[in-house]
C-alpha cells in the first residue's frame, strides 16, 4: 500500500467563485460598416463585402464545399456582382 506524503508549507487552493449568470457582462456586438468592395481596376463598386461573402459562400456549397479553391470563389462572386452592377 501507498504512503501519502503531506507536503508542508504548500499553499493552500481556492475554489474559484462560480459565476452567476447576473454577474455576467452582456457580449458587445462590434457594429462593422458595410464597405463597398474594390473591383480589379480599383474603382469602388456598389457591392460589400457581405454580398461577396454569401455569392461565395454559395458557389462554395455548389461545389461540393472541397477545400483549397476559397480565392476562385471568391474572385468569381466579386466578377458577378460587379458584371450586375454595371
């Protein structure tokens, strides 16, 4: 049978105080502004970024949603939105 060793002169440990949920902050929402997005010959078009994001998103899940072609996506979705704006 094992002996336990008390160690002497070891700091003692405090249970941390469990959190209520009243004593919690509310989660900031950050406000970011909707920016128009720069097209390949640099002018500014009329399309954010979260247009581009969902064209892509979805081109994405069109594909079978495979890994490593995210710029393709992406490149695409800006050619798209930037074709109907103009």
């Amino acid at each position: 049978m094992a002996k336990s060793v008390k160690k002497s002169g070891a700091a003692k440990k405090v249970a941390a105080k469990p959190v209520e949920p009243a004593e919690r902050k509310p989660a900031q929402k950050k406000s970011v502004a909707k920016k128009p997005v720069a097209s390949a010959n640099g002018k500014s078009g009329s399309i954010t970024h979260d247009q581009v994001a969902l064209l892509a998103h979805r081109f994405w899940i069109e594909r079978g949603r495979g890994h490593g072609r995210h710029e393709e996506d992406w490149f695409r979705a800006e050619r798209e939105l930037h074709a109907k704006a103009s």
